[in-house]
C-alpha cells in the first residue's frame, strides 16, 4: 500500500519522527479504536463533537440522527477534521518534564459527501455496527427504511491524513538519570468487564462468544 | 455549587435528556479523564489535537511546547473548543438501530488566555502531572526556567460549558423485545497494566504505590 502525501497541513512538524504518513498505520489505528472526534467551524467557532466510525477502505464513515447540526454542517461541504486517538500508557520519566504519554492518532482532513445511494448507506450502518464489535450485525434486526431515513450518513475521503505515534520508555536528560525516582511506563488499554444483560430481555439469550471474547 | 447556564452553543439539542450543566458533574468527568482533544480553525480549516490537560476549579489549562502551532494559535485569542470523553461502554441493543455507547464527554467554548504568570504557569504544570498520576509530583524533579520558558501555557476558563452523559442498557422499539438475540451492555473501562521498568534507570528504585495501585 502506498503512503498518503504530507501536506502542509497534515505533516507532523512538532517531532517529527513521531509522524507517519503509511496507509498500514493510518488504518491499523483506525481499526484499533472506535471513537472519533469530529472538528467543524460554525462562525469562526470551532466545535469538536465525540462520535463513532467505520471504515471501508480509504472511506470513513460517520453518521447520526438527521437532525444534527454537525452532520447538516458537514453535508453542506464544510471543512472536517476527524482525529482518532488510542492512549496507550503514561510515560514517567525522572523530571515533570519530560513525562509524557504513550498514544496513536490519526488526523484527517476534508471534506464530507452525503451518502446518498441506499446500497452505500446500509453498508456504511453495517460497517458501523461490525467496527464497534465484529459479528454483531448478523444477529440484528437490520435497520428499516424509516431507520435509515432517519440517519444521516457522511463519507470522509481519506486524503489529507496523517498518523502520530509515541512508544517505549521516557528520555531523560543525562544527569537525571541518577536521580532516585522510578521511571518507566504504566500501559494502559481498554478491556471489557463482564456483560450486563438487558433485564428487559423476554428470553434468556446465550451470550454470543464474540462479546464473549471481546478484544479489540 | 451552581450550573453553568447553557448557551445556544452548548445547550444540548439532540437527545436533550442527556445534557448536563452542574459543576459537579462537569468536574467529575473532567477529573475521570486525562485526553482532551482541542478544537480550533485555522484559515477556515478545523484543526482537532488530542492532548493533556489540567483542572482547577473553573479553569482548565492546556500546555505544549512553546513552537507549537496549537498553542501559538490559540494564545492569540482565537476561539478554542475543548472536549473530553470517556467511554463506559457499548450498548447492544437487538436492533442495529439502537446500537449505543455509554459515554460521559464535556464541551468547553472559549478563548484561552496565555499564562504569564511564573507561579500560575509552575501551578499549571503541577496540575498536569498530579492530573495524569496523583503523587508523581512530589517525586520527580520539577522544571527548570528553561524549561519553563520552552513551556506555553494556556488558561481556559470553564464558562460555555456542557456534559453529555448516557448511561444504562439499551432501549428497543416495543416489538424488537421478543428477538432472540442477546442485549445488554459489554462495560469498557481504561484499566492499568503491569507497570514497565524504564530498563535505562541506574538505580534500582522501588515501584511507588501510587503507580501500583493506580486508578482513575
């Protein structure tokens, strides 16, 4: 797979050996996690609206209730940022300074298109429900055609992106590495904790192994 | 303590039951949390960066280096939109349509205003280390003037604000409840691994228990 072009917008200019421009990374952290952070200007007014995602390729796709201001704004052409970050674990090192935090990001630049052919939409709402937990789609009722008239789906043409990634341990400066304070890295990742059943449900349903043995 | 008094912009129109504006709540998530992502528009363009923060009573602070295009943007007054989430899980619902997350997020409007102040900006700077590991302070060797001058810190006053909570188990459509498939909600939660030993250190030192026993 070829690497996305660094723009003058997108290439990572504050360390940059922390940026990464191949289309391997971009989509394995966008794989890795499910929530996005979605960036549009009303007025001059930034707005940053947490959200979720899927993926198809160099597509992402966003969606929501019709009646969403982010997704008129957007659908009208406006510029976006989505940004996906993964915290991987803090990174402690000698001095307050240099602490810092293990992460995965992805920026992307654009703008969105409406979704507008009912095939693309239903995939997009299928790809949402598999990016959050792959298997669920096949056991679901499917969305109607009221449900799908009632959702909003945008597609962000992956262009103008760029990854960010910090790993491995903290780097002191020299003479602080004497000093008698425990350094090193605490990771951190999200896991699952045991499933509530839905104490409204009318029949006693098997807990699917894919929520089961849910990892991401 | 009293609420924030919702604005046109912050006032939670879609899903209005899920909007909060008291202090404690706000705070709360902003304690629970330490990745905000930082909104701002350049030029038209919305630019969203993740980064840490601080808190102190009604003023949160963001830092970086001092050659950062964020930050030097934002000094100058341009409205900032600041925006934190926790997610608490996924919501399965037994149609693809109700599918949910439980999440907790705050939206802060504002403009920052840069801290000059040598007090404040060390204040600041121990608020972000306590932030991310409460005890590390302390411990670990505080910041010189020049890394204090190679520091921009920004105040952001909580003023504009709003939370956006939802919790609990999914909500179907009437007829749906009878589908045989599982539903409920898979918690997530951002837990700590085995801390990792900066295999650089000199000295052999003892894992602090505020890092052994870390938790949010």
């Amino acid at each position: 797979m070829s690497d996305f072009i660094p723009t003058e917008r997108t290439q990572v200019k504050r360390l940059p050996k922390r940026g990464k421009y191949d289309r391997e990374t971009v989509h394995a952290i966008l794989d890795a996690a499910f929530l996005c952070h979605v960036g549009f200007c009303v007025e001059g007014q930034p707005y940053v609206i947490p959200t979720n995602y899927g993926r198809s390729g160099d597509t992402v796709y966003l969606h929501g209730s019709a009646a969403s201001r982010m997704l008129r704004t957007l659908s009208e052409g406006m510029p976006v940022c989505v940004t996906v970050t993964l915290v991987d674990g803090l990174v402690l090192a000698r001095s307050a300074f240099h602490h810092s935090v293990n992460y995965r990001s992805v920026v992307m630049l654009g703008t969105a298109r409406l979704v507008e052919d009912p095939k693309e939409k239903m995939e997009a709402l299928r790809l949402f429900t598999e990016h959050v937990m792959r298997g669920r789609w096949d056991e679901v009722r499917w969305p109607t055609e009221q449900e799908l008239k009632a959702t909003t789906v945008l597609a962000l043409p992956l262009k103008e992106v760029s990854a960010k990634v910090r790993s491995g341990g903290p780097v002191d400066d020299e003479p602080d590495y004497s000093l008698p304070v425990w350094a090193g890295v605490l990771p951190l990742e999200m896991l699952p904790k045991q499933p509530i059943a839905d104490p409204q449900r009318k029949a006693d349903q098997p807990l699917p192994a894919y929520i089961k043995n849910y990892s991401r």
